[in-house]
C-alpha cells in the first residue's frame, strides 16, 4: 500500500494501479436494503451486501497504458482529486481468491474507487454508514446470538471516534461496534418471552 499527492503518480501509467478487465473471476457485491417496522413504527434500515463471484463480460475499450493525468482528463475529473491510496490486494470468499491493483482517489468531498474486482459497489460503505442499527435498534437485540456477537466484535481502538455510529476496524480488519456507542444506545422496549421466541 503507498499514498501520497496524486502529482505523484500522474505521469505513470493507469494499468500499474488498477488491474484493467479481463476473463478471470471477479466479487460482485449487489447491495439491498431492508427497512424493519415493529409496533407501526419504522425502527431501523439496514444495507447489505449479497456477494457471488461472477465473470467480467468483455474487454474494456480504454487505454489502459495512458498516464493517470490523461486518464483523469479523459474521465472528466482532471484537477478533481488531490490525493491517491493504492494497494494490492487479496480478496477471498468461498474457498476461491484473488489479488489485484487497486487505485483510491480522493478530494475534499468525494472519493473515487477504481477497483474492477470487488466493483465500485465497496465504495458505498466509504461513504454510508454500516452501523447495524437493524441489530441494536429492534427485538433482535434481545436474541442471545446478537447479544453474543454485539459483545464479541465490540471496539475499544482510541482510533476510533464515539458518536459517529458506525462501525470501526482496526489494523487486522476486525470490524465491529465501538463499545461506547453501543452501550449508549437506547434499550428498544423490552418483549415477553414469547415475542422473544
């Protein structure tokens, strides 16, 4: 992984950041959302990702040898961006992996994820959050597997910052509820038993 002012890398090549089409597998990562009403009222909206491992159809038509600057311009975002992340990186899911380039570029307001393993779709969790309200919000909190999990994968990195709600990883990625904001977060009204089943 190597960062810095996207000046730096304007002069080489796209390719040598973001590994260009071609006919190996690639992570589709569709996202859906579902909303979850109890007592007639809206208590929480959860996104999620159902990921499959699929084939990239065709080739792509871009020159993927241009210098990033002309790729930039080529794209509409010349002088857009100011900084970069890349990274090479390992995807595995069902027994089955890959490693690849991948290019982050960022400005004041936006972020732009060129990855055409795992697809831009990632790109959405940058920027929403992740926080699973649909978890800590509803009756699901009182489900012994959910409290389990909720206090397993609880965070307690300095790094991360109280009141945001969302999630936070640490350096292994182990992502999880940062201890305070759970522990903040309303009780939802106590069920009998039997809603509880």
């Amino acid at each position: 992984m190597s960062s810095g002012s996207i000046s730096e890398i304007e002069s080489r090549t796209y390719s040598e950041f973001a590994t260009r089409p071609d006919q190996e597998k690639v992570l589709s990562i569709p996202h859906e959302t579902h909303s979850v009403t109890e007592f007639g009222k809206l208590l929480a909206v959860s996104r999620f990702a159902t990921p499959f491992w699929t084939t990239m159809d065709g080739e792509s038509s871009e020159d993927w040898d241009m210098p990033v600057k002309e790729a930039l311009v080529y794209s509409g975002n010349a002088g857009k961006y100011s900084r970069y992340v890349t990274a090479t990186i390992t995807v595995s899911f069902q027994g089955r992996s890959r490693t690849y380039h991948t290019l982050w570029l960022f400005s004041d307001s936006d972020v732009m994820c060129l990855d055409l393993v795992t697809g831009n779709g990632v790109r959405d969790f940058v920027k929403e959050s992740v926080f699973p309200s649909v978890l800590t919000d509803t009756h699901l909190r009182y489900h012994p597997a959910v409290e389990q999990w909720l206090t397993s994968t609880q965070r307690f990195d300095t790094s991360c910052k109280a009141g945001k709600l969302d999630v936070c990883c640490d350096s292994a990625m182990h992502c999880g509820v940062l201890e305070e904001d759970l522990r903040t977060k309303p009780v939802p009204n106590a069920l009998t038993p039997k809603e509880r089943q």
